[in-house]
C-alpha cells in the first residue's frame, strides 16, 4: 500500500511537472510567433540576423548625421548671427537721428560695419572690415565701437 501511494505521488508529480513544462513550451512558442510575425518562414536566427544588420545600418545612419550636424555647425559659425545699431546726429545742422552706424557679426565677431552719415550736403556711405570685435588696420569711431558692442551683447 505504501508503494502505490508513493507510486501516486510520483505520478502526480510527473504530471504537474510535464503540465509545467507544456506552460513553458507554451510561452515560448507565443514568444518565437511574435518575433517571427510577417517573416514568412524565417528561422529566428535569420530573423535575429536581419535586426543585427538593421541595428549596423542606424549605426552607421547616425554616425553621418553626426558628422552632417557637425558640418553644419562649423558652417554656421560664419553666418550673420549678431546686428547692433546705433543712430546719433554727427554734424550740428541736421536732427532727428538720421544717420547711424550698424554692426554685422558671425560667431567669431568677424564681418562689417556700416555707417551713414546724412548731412543737408547730402549722404555718405562707409564700410570697414571687423575681425574678433575690432577694426582690421583701421580705426573705429565711438559710434561704430558702440555698434560693435551692441552685436556682441545681442545675442
């Protein structure tokens, strides 16, 4: 009698475990038709391998972005970035501001500066080169530094 109910037991103990692991083979089997899902007929190693080369081409997609955003970066380093003006009255018979002064800088404080004199004669125009916020082998009036000083602030 002893051996049958051990016999019992063992037997019901088999049964669970195998009901375990068809639960098992259960899951993994959904799992593997997930993975698998519009392959048609592809092992899972095949599926495996066309993911690795799909995950080498982003690599490889990011790693040019990078470098196209790293590009344009430096390239938009020289762009105008900074404009400063300054208006001001530079000869006693005329009012109202009309002439002016206007700084053009990039990144690097490197470009222009434009000034327009207007005087009752008539109105001139001069430009002169900037490089790093000063004049490049000319001298800068007050009003242009002013310009200047206003472009680097504005940012």
């Amino acid at each position: 009698m002893f051996y049958e109910q051990m016999i019992i037991g063992l037997l019901a103990l088999l049964i669970l475990g195998f009901c375990v692991l068809i639960y098992i083979v259960w899951k993994l089997q959904t799992h593997y038709n997930r993975l698998t899902r519009g392959t048609h007929s592809v092992s899972l190693s095949q599926v495996l391998d066309g993911l690795l080369g799909e995950i080498q081409s982003t690599k490889k997609r990011v790693a040019d972005l990078e470098d196209a955003r790293t590009q344009l970066e430096s390239a938009g380093m020289t762009h105008i970035q900074r404009i400063g003006v300054v208006r001001f009255n530079p000869f006693s018979d005329t009012g109202g501001a009309q002439s002016f002064t206007m700084a053009i800088l990039d990144a690097h404080h490197d470009g222009i500066v434009m000034t327009s004199l207007y005087g009752r004669n008539g109105n001139r125009w001069y430009v002169k080169q900037i490089v790093a916020g000063t004049g490049k082998d000319i001298e800068l009036s007050k009003e242009e530094l002013s310009a200047i000083q206003k472009a680097i602030r504005n940012i």
